[in-house]
C-alpha cells in the first residue's frame, strides 16, 4: 500500500487524522486530494437523488418554487454544485477567522483538510441514505406522502425494524 496515496490519506483521516493532516498539507497534491474527498460525496449523493428519481421519490416541501413531481430532477443538478460550493465557502471561513487569530496556514492547506473531513463525515448519514434510495429505486420499498419520519412501505418480506434503527442511527448523528 502506498503510504502517500489518496486512499491513505482517505483511510486515515479516520483513525489518526492529526498525522495523517500534517502529512497532508505537506503534499504538493493535498488541494487534488481535497477535492477528490469531496467528489466521492458528491457522486453518492448525487446517486441518492437519481435513485430517489427512480423511486417516484417526493421532498417534504422545497425551499425552491419547484413541483414536488419534479424537484430531484433539478436538484440531481444542482448536488454536486452546491457541496463543491459549500466546501469553498466553509473553508473560506474558517481561513479568514483563523487568520484574524493570527494562525498560519494556507487557503489551500484549509481547503485539503475541509475537503476529508467534510467526506468523511458525510459517510454518517450517507450510508443510509444510498442504501434507502437504493432499495426505493429499485421498488423494494415505495416512496410516497406516507414516507414522512422513516415510515416507508416495505413490500417483499423486508423487516421494518431494520429500516427504523437505522432511522434512529440517521437521527443521533444530527442530535
């Protein structure tokens, strides 16, 4: 395994993030890396709106003017934008108020650490949210105006309580 690879860097963020930054920002490719962590979010969630496509799945109410029938066939569009724009956003932030602290540091040396922590933190909730989209994609469960609080419909003998928990593990992360 390479020990300055992508997946390194990827891996380790979560079992020793301070070594594996520090070694980060000293990679003349942290800022391709950044952005690759952010694209793997991006991708997933942008297959949780394509699936939720396939679903016939609905939102609760948008915060756009667009028709419910409609809304993840824009917002598949506008996914990947939005986190891409997020993660400039957030870094820049961070950037400017650590440099009115006085720290060191480089936008880009931000934007590298930004773009893992904000990829691998989404994996808290995008596990559950590629696999539900998955299964209503794909009519294992069916998406509707009853889907309100993890309440789906489950045909095909698949046990409710295992979409509840992971409901409820979705839930705590936010909590």
């Amino acid at each position: 395994m390479l020990t300055n690879s992508f997946y390194h860097y990827y891996h380790n963020t979560v079992f020793r993030p301070a070594s594996t930054f520090e070694r980060l920002i000293a990679d003349n490719r942290m800022l391709r890396f950044g952005f690759y962590a952010v694209a793997i979010t991006a991708i997933l969630y942008t297959l949780v709106y394509l699936f939720l496509i396939f679903g016939d799945g609905r939102p609760f109410k948008p915060w756009l003017s667009i028709p419910l029938e409609v809304y993840y066939r824009y917002n598949v569009f506008f996914c990947a934008t939005s986190m891409l724009l997020g993660w400039l956003l957030a870094a820049a932030v961070v950037h400017t108020l650590c440099r009115m602290g006085m720290q060191a540091g480089s936008f880009e040396q931000t934007l590298a650490v930004f773009g893992f922590g904000i990829s691998i933190a989404s994996w808290t909730t995008g596990v559950h949210d590629v696999v539900t989209s998955l299964l209503g994609g794909i009519h294992m469960f069916i998406f509707g105006s009853q889907a309100k609080a993890c309440f789906f419909y489950l045909p095909y003998g698949i046990p409710r309580m295992i979409m509840h928990r992971g409901c409820a593990a979705a839930l705590g992360d936010f909590m």
